[in-house]
C-alpha cells in the first residue's frame, strides 16, 4: 500500500509540474479567406444628335458629367452618333455645335440608354426678319412653342425672329403690349447662340440693348409667360 501511494504521489507531482494547456493550440480559430471585390456595374450611354429642323449634326461636342463632376467628352461622327462606355449613375450631357444653342440633358444610366438630343438653331432660318427703324406688329399664339424646354422659360411661349443688322452699333429692341399686364421680356442671341443682352423694364413696354456688327444675323426671341398675346416691336440702330 506504501508503494501504492508513493506511486501515485509522483504521478500527481508530474501532472502537477507540467505546463498548462493552450487550446489555441488545438483548435485554431478559422479565418474566412475574403472575397475579391466586385466591380460596380456600368452600362453603355449612346444616342444621337439632331437640330431642330431635322438634320443629324456631324461635331457635336459631347461632353459626359458624372456625380464626381468628372468630365468626359466626345464628338458625333456623320449620323450625329455618339457612344460612351462604363457609365453608371446620374449623370448630365452637355451638348454643343456651332449655329445651334447650347443644351444640357440629365440622364440616369442604369442600364444600356439609347437617348435623342436636339438642338435648336440659334437663328431659325425660315423665321420672320425684323425690319430696322420698322414698327411691327406680331402674335404670340398657342402654336408658338416654347424656346428653352430645359430651362427658365420652359413653360414660356416663344416668338422666334430674326435680325439681320443693317451697320454696326447699338441695336435697342423695344416691345409694346396692351390688354392684360402679361409678362413679355427679350432676348438677344447672336448666330453662335451666346446670350447678347436681355430686356428689362415691365408692362407695357421691355427693351433689350446690345451691340451688333453689320450684316451679322441675330435671333430675337419675345417670351409670353401667361398667355398668347399680340405685341408691336421696334429695333433701331442710331446712325
């Protein structure tokens, strides 16, 4: 029995004596093995470009604006074609052409798009011309569209007319109207579509004032905010 106990005395000492266990050291934890990124979807944007009187523009300039205010720019080829790749978001569409008026379209890609653009022309080449020194008499009807669908004067009737500037100096166009005190203003473009002058004053006479340069072609445009309304115009250039 002595030895019995000695025994198992040694055997408790060495169990005793000996290091702790680490159960790291067994089970080893598992570390999933991530997943590589997955790349943001992105779509093709294309469309065409067409101006107002139904010609396809060859050379647009065609620029694409993401949310980061990112620029990227193309031009249509001979069917007013353009095409852009890796497109993903909101995004805007600046479009541009000599002899057109400048536009920009917001467009959502969340898929492949396929968008029309227009542009108008800056002066409308069947429009009525304006006489200089001449007063004249004209209408703002329903059937006259508005001339900035994207802007301002979206809900605006439009008279579009043109000016073809008989010298240069100062022209001053100036716009009489009775009846209802409805909103008229004027806007002077030159043939690039910049903005020349813009009127001021209020009912019942506006006027612009710009310089222009002789046999230079300018578009006049008379908005109508409220109503169709007929209204007299005279555009003269002190000699």
């Amino acid at each position: 029995m002595r030895r019995a106990f000695v025994v198992l005395g040694a055997v408790l000492g060495m169990t005793a004596c000996s290091d702790p266990v680490d159960p790291s050291h067994i089970f080893k934890p598992i570390i999933p093995i991530p997943e590589p990124p997955v790349a943001p979807a992105t779509f093709v944007l294309e469309g065409t470009v067409r101006g107002d009187e139904g010609v396809y523009l060859a050379g647009a300039s065609v620029k694409l604006v993401d949310e980061r205010q990112r620029i990227r720019e193309t031009s249509s080829n001979d069917s007013g074609y353009f095409r852009f790749t890796e497109v993903a978001g909101a995004v805007r569409l600046v479009v541009a052409r000599d002899g057109y008026l400048p536009a920009s379209f917001n467009v959502l890609v969340s898929g492949n798009r396929n968008v029309f653009l227009m542009l108008q022309r800056a002066v409308v080449a069947n429009a009525t011309e304006i006489q200089e020194g001449v007063l004249q008499e004209f209408s703002i009807t329903a059937a006259d569209a508005p001339c900035d669908p994207q802007g301002w004067d979206a809900t605006a009737l439009c008279k579009r007319l043109k000016f073809v500037a008989p010298r240069s100096g100062m022209l001053t166009v100036e716009v009489t109207w009775g009846g209802l005190p409805t909103e008229l203003d004027i806007l002077l473009l030159e043939g690039g579509g910049r903005w020349l002058a813009y009127s001021t004053g209020q009912f019942p006479t506006v006027k612009a004032t710009g310089y222009v340069l002789a046999t230079a072609e300018y578009e006049v445009r008379v908005h109508s905010y409220y109503s169709p309304q007929t209204f007299f115009l005279k555009a003269t250039i002190p000699p």
